[in-house]
C-alpha cells in the first residue's frame, strides 16, 4: 500500500525546474523568431567618418528613386545612417545607381569625398523586436551571401616612396664620402645622380655599388655631364610588392578580426589584388571605410609665429602648412613631422571628463622616447595631430562602377588629398608613451580611428575597385538543399520515434524541436554565421539528441523487463543513460573545440553549430524531456507506461 506512492514521488521536479525549462524554452523561440521574416532588398547611404545621415537627405534621395518608377518598401534614417528598401533585385540596382549620382553631387559640392552608398541585404525584422535587440541569424556567403571587395595595393605610390627613399641614401652617402655631385633626383621608373667629372662619378659608383647591391647602377655620359642610373632589380621588385601585399593581408586580418567577423577569406589575388569576402555583414558601408581606410597619423607643431590671418589669404610661410580642424578652423603647422602613426601600438576610445569621446593612443618604446624627448622642450606649445588619407580618383560610369581600359586596369584620372587637424591642444606637461586625443569627433568616427590605428598602418595604399553584396542566386539553391536534408531527415527521425516509442517517442520528438528552436536562438543572439558544413553540423546534432533519448528509452524498457515498477524504470533509465549520454557528448565536444580552434572557413562553420548543438541536446534530452515525462507520470501511481 505505502509502495506505489512511494514509487510515484521519485520522479518529480520542484516547481522551479519546471519554470526554468519553460523560460529556455520560450528564450529560444523569442531569439528565432526573427528568422521568419526574411531581408529586404536595401540601398544604403552613410559617411565613413561616421558622421550621422540626416533623415532630410535620405528622404530627397528616396523622392528621386520614386520619382524613376520605384516603388519605395521604408525609408529609415537611425544609428547614423540612412537605409531606404525596396521590393526587387533589380529596383536596388536601379536605385543604388540614383543614390549614387546623388551623392556625387553631394560630395562635390561639399569638397569632401565622404558619403558612401552601398547595396544591403537589410534585415525584416518587425521594430519591437528590433527595440529588444533580437535580430536573424547571419549565413555565410555560400548559403546567403555578404560582403565582398577586391583590392588593389598601389604599387605606383609604394615604388615611388622607394625611390624617394633611395634619393636621401645616395645623397646622405655622397656627403659622408665628401663626393660632390650636382644632383640627385627621380627620373620616370629610376633615380639619376648627376657629377661634372669622370672621377666623381667612379668614386661614386665604388661607393655605392657595394651597398645598393638590389638596384641596378648604370654610368652614362649625356651633353658632358656624367650621371649614374640607378633602377630597381626584377627581385627587388617583386620583394616589395610581396612584402607590401603580406604585410596589408595581415593589416586587413587584424582590422576584421577586430569588428568581429566570423570565418572571413582574406586571399591573395595576382601580382597586387586581395579578395575580402565578409560573410554575413550587413553594414557594408562601416566594413566599406573600415577596411580602406588609409589614414596615416601624425604629430606636428602648431606654428604660432606667423599670421594666421595672412596664411588664409594665401600666404604660407615656407615651412608650414594651413589645415583646418573638423569644425573648420584654420591651423597652420610646420612640415616637419615630429612623431607617425608607425609607432603606434595600441589605442581604444574613453569618455573624458565631459562625457565626449576622447582616443586613448599607446606608442612602442621608440615612439614615446621621442615624444618624450620633443614635448618636453616644448611645453606651453601647441601641438596638432594631422590625418592624411591620399585616394586615387578613378573614373566611373553612370552606376558608379569603375572603367577600366582595354589591359584590364582601372582609369586613374587624378589624386585627392585629404589633411584634417582632428585635435590641437597645449602641451601642458611632458608627455610619454601613453597620452590622448581630444577633439570635436563623434563615438562612430572614434572608434573606427581607433580601430585602425590600433591594427596597424598599411605598407602601400588599397583602393577598393569592386564591393558587392553577394547575390542569393547560389545561396538559395544552398539553402533550399540545405533545408532540404534537415527537414527529410527530420521528419524521418520524428517518424520513428513516434512508431517505436509512442508516448515517449512523442515528447523526444518535442524535445527535438525545442532543441532545433535553441540552436537557431543561440546562434541568433551572438551572432554566429551559419555555412552549408553548419547546417550539416545541425544534421549531425539532431542524430546526437535523437541518439541520447533512444539510450534512456531503452534502458527505461530493459528496467520495466526486468520487472521493476514503472516509476522505478524511468528513474533507474534516466539515471542510468545519463553517464553514456554525458561521456558522448564530451569527447564530441572536445573533438569540435579542437575543430574551432585549428580550422579555418568551413570547418569552424561545422565546429561551432556541433557545439551548439551538443550544450542545447544535452539540456533538451535529459532535463527537457524528463521534465516532460516528470508532467505527465510524476506523481502518480503509474501502472503501465507507452513506451
């Protein structure tokens, strides 16, 4: 008489683990909602100092893209940015090209090439849930596309900074041998050093010659004067460019790495292209200007002596240069750079004592040993930090995409240079290897200055000649065959379990659902990218869950042969299986951690939804779906179970 309750009160959960399977549960289904209303078609529009778009200029651009015929889905104008949807593939085409020509216009009337347009698959996400921070999972660009540039490393500027670097060597070794010359100039592709006799120019070349051993020196005589010739070699060239390259790879590595993108292809194209393809981004115009931003940092004196007033006007002294502030101030400064950007090696963003964003810049011990040195003889004095960003101008079509000549390069029609003094202030002490800027900038443009400061500068400048949102023609024929196997073998494996193990077969059936709901959830809130190999980790994790619920069924049905009382058979089973189930899951999961620490691309695609997969079947297999047998036979005198 007192055996059956007895029995019946094992298999019980307090109140409290019922509410927290419930919370989970009902956590995974809030995070994968957003996955059921799909992307719009978008054209975007944002400056990449991170200036704010004002909604006045998004919504004049969206009355032109109407006023050509299409129809316009949303205008929104937040977080800095103005994005405008439209129904079609071709509509955003169309309307980017609009958007385009708007802004040129735009820019140029400004005087400044800062506003960007950009194609975006924007997300269609309902706005309660966009105010409670839920958002879609993010694909990879095998299954729905992303972000994709090509790069050219200008090889034109790097081999001109080498030659100029080559002039102050053969003239600073010229001097230190007392060899006098007329000149030491770049000619075209080579460097000249010009002598008014045949001894100086012999002394010059057994001078040098040991010494410039990747150049090529050649003697000549032309109208009297004799002139060495000095050209870089084959492997000389093919060096620098490879070292440039490289060196901007890892540049470009370290600046994605560092705006979080998951499973990036940084590779290496030709003699001087890269492909950067960012799976899953949908702010194409940030990752835009983060990736090309070619600034380059420098400290200078403010030049206080002379007439602010007059430099305006026009006249410059000769050893100064006028720049104007963000806010459009006059500076005028000296040319001579007391400390740049190559010496720094760290810098992240602050509020100062005001509350506005300040950069907070750290130097390595040769930086702060000059800066030591420099501010402290000039304390009391202004000091401006410059950026200098130099852009080629490449001519384009009415789309705005780039022409290119019959040889296949890009038509460069003219150079902008860009010089802006984003802070000037006293030195008030003498300042060392850490020390902060200040100035009249946003938390968007600090941050990104930051960010590319703190990766490092680039060896040679990198023009984005093609940007792209991927197209889904590939990716939904992927995603379809991907849906595909999951729901087959879905639907296959609900089948089963209902058939073989009836009742029980039912609630793993939930529980694999729930697991699935997880999963998607999980993945959505941090924001991992799903690839074709994730979806096949997901296969794989439903066969894992499916596998655990068949161990504690059968130990459940061996228990009951055994004689034992139902109750006794569901706690003994679950019990039972649960070690065989946590040492699986283990030893998979340290298989898949191994995965997503040494592999790269696909592999950590497939690594990181299997350990995903492993916490959330884990969770659902042993504590979701005993709390669901718990519900239905807990409590209870229980004489015979379906199972």
């Amino acid at each position: 008489m007192l055996g059956q309750p007895r029995q019946a009160a094992i298999n019980t959960f307090p109140s409290w683990k019922y509410i927290m399977v419930v919370f989970f549960v009902f956590l995974g289904v809030l995070l994968s909602l957003p996955n059921l209303f799909g992307e719009d078609y978008a054209v975007q529009i944002s400056d990449k100092n991170g200036a704010p778009i004002t909604e006045e200029v998004v919504q004049e651009i969206a009355q032109k893209i109407t006023a050509a015929g299409i129809d316009v889905k949303l205008v929104e104008a937040d977080d800095g940015r103005g994005l405008i949807r439209v129904h079609s593939q071709d509509d955003q085409a169309e309307a980017k090209r609009i958007a385009f020509q708007f802004v040129e216009k735009q820019n140029e009337s400004k005087g400044k090439n800062t506003l960007v347009v950009a194609s975006n698959l924007a997300p269609a996400t309902p706005e309660w849930m966009d105010n409670f921070g839920l958002s879609p999972m993010k694909l990879g660009l095998d299954l729905r596309g992303g972000v994709y540039f090509l790069l050219e490393v200008d090889t034109d500027g790097l081999f001109k900074r080498e030659f100029e670097g080559l002039v102050s060597t053969v003239k600073g070794e010229l001097y230190d041998e007392d060899i006098i010359y007329d000149d030491v100039s770049m000619s075209g592709e080579s460097v000249v050093a010009k002598f008014s006799s045949s001894e100086r120019q012999s002394a010059a070349y057994e001078k040098l010659s040991p010494q410039l051993q990747d150049f090529t020196i050649s003697d000549r005589e032309v109208d009297g004067v004799y002139q060495l010739v000095f050209t870089m070699s084959d492997q000389k060239v093919r060096d620098v460019r490879d070292f440039a390259v490289k060196k901007n790879i890892t540049t470009l590595s370290n600046r994605i790495n560092a705006i979080g993108v998951a499973e990036p292809l940084i590779q290496r194209q030709g003699a001087n292209r890269i492909i950067v393809q960012l799976p899953g981004i949908q702010d194409t115009a940030s990752a835009r200007s983060i990736i090309g931003d070619t600034r380059t940092l420098e400290f200078r004196m403010v030049n206080t002596k002379a007439d602010l007033s007059q430099a305006v006007n026009g006249r410059v002294p000769y050893d100064s240069e006028l720049l104007y502030e963000s806010d459009g101030r006059p500076v005028l400064v000296y040319k001579d750079v007391m400390l740049d950007g190559e010496h720094v090696t760290g810098a992240s963003t602050s509020p100062d004592e005001r509350g506005l964003p300040q950069i907070n810049i750290q130097l390595d011990g040769t930086g702060g040993s000059i800066m030591t040195s420099e501010t402290s003889q000039r304390v009391g004095q202004q000091m401006a930090i410059i950026l200098t960003e130099v852009s080629p101008i490449f001519e384009k079509d009415e789309y705005g995409n780039f022409v290119k000549n019959a040889q296949g390069e890009l038509v460069k029609v003219g150079e902008d240079i860009n010089k802006e003094a984003v802070s000037v202030a006293r030195i008030q002490s003498t300042l060392s290897r850490n020390f902060r800027i200040t100035g009249s900038f946003t938390q968007t443009y600090a941050s990104n200055l930051a960010l590319t400061l703190k990766s490092g500068s680039l060896k040679a400048p990198i023009y984005i000649i093609e940007d792209s949102t991927v197209g889904p023609s590939l990716g939904k024929e992927n995603i379809e065959k991907g849906m595909q196997s999951i729901v087959i073998g879905f639907v296959l494996v609900l089948l089963f379990m209902l058939i073989r193990y009836k009742v029980f077969g039912l609630i793993a059936n939930l529980a694999l659902v729930c697991n699935l709901v997880l999963i998607v959830g999980l993945m959505s809130k941090i924001g991992a990218v799903l690839t074709l190999p994730g979806m096949a980790g997901i296969v794989l994790t439903v066969g894992m869950a499916v596998d655990a619920n068949v161990l504690i069924f059968e130990r459940i049905r061996e228990e009951l042969a055994e004689g034992s009382a139902p109750a006794q058979a569901i706690d003994r089973g679950y019990q039972a299986a649960f070690s065989t189930i946590a040492d699986a899951n283990v030893t998979t999961a340290i298989a898949a951690l191994l995965l997503f620490i040494i592999g790269t691309g696909p592999i950590k695609g497939f690594a990181i939804t299997l350990l995903f997969g492993i916490l959330t079947s884990m969770f659902t297999a042993i504590v979701g779906s005993r709390a669901m047998v718990n519900a239905i036979y807990g409590g209870k005198a229980v004489k015979k179970i379906a199972i």
